[in-house]
C-alpha cells in the first residue's frame, strides 16, 4: 500500500514539474524594470554644500544646482534630479550615475560612478 501511495506522489510531482516547465507565451521577451530608489530626508545645510561646480578627471564639468527641496546634477547633458539615499550618496532618477560626496562639511570631493564603473571620476571644487 505504501509503495502504491509513493509511485503515486511520484507521478504527480514530475507531472507537475513539467508543466511548469512548458513555454511560456511571452515568447523570449524580458520585461527591465528599474530600481526604484527610495528617498532619504536630505538636510537643508547638507543641500547648500552640495550645490557647486566640480571639474572631473575627465575635463567634464559637473554642476550641482537646486531649488526647494530637491538637487539637480549636470554632467553637460541637461540637469538630472538627484536623490539621497543616505550618508552623502546620491543616485540619478532615470539616468545611470551615482555620485558620492566626500563625508566631510564641505563636500569639497565628489566621485561620480555608474553601473558599469564604480569610479567613474573624481573632482574637488
């Protein structure tokens, strides 16, 4: 009898597992989602320091800019809303860069980096 019961749950776990090994209809398509960013409350005196211009390694110009409660990054591309996401890090809303702020009061470094590069470059003011 037991031997009976165990070819029987036998028999329904690879029938199941087949089925949820069929094709599904989506034919190869990868739906992206990006991440989503969660804000951190952002100090208004940590928000003045920010705002500056930065001359990268690269010879780009990063500008720092803000208005109410939000800050604005230009890598020569047009502004991009940057967030914080804690300690003195900020990630770009759309776009893909991260900027990291030295941890001092003046924020004199930053170093901007992206998904493909963790040190894209570092600039002082």
């Amino acid at each position: 009898m037991r031997l009976a019961h165990l070819v029987l749950f036998a028999a329904a776990t690879i029938a199941s597992l087949s089925a949820g090994a069929a094709p599904q209809s989506n034919e190869g398509i990868v739906e992206v989602r990006p991440a989503r960013v969660s804000k951190v409350y952002l100090e208004p005196e940590m928000k003045e320091r920010m705002q500056s211009t930065y001359r990268l390694d690269d010879g780009r110009m990063l500008r720092v800019t803000g208005n109410a409660r939000k800050l604005f990054a230009d890598l020569g591309d047009g502004k991009t809303e940057i967030v914080h996401v804690g300690g003195h890090r900020f990630e770009a809303l759309g776009q893909d860069f991260h900027l990291r702020f030295a941890d001092d009061n003046y924020a004199d470094t930053v170093v901007v980096g992206s998904a493909a590069s963790s040190r894209v470059a570092s600039a002082q003011r």
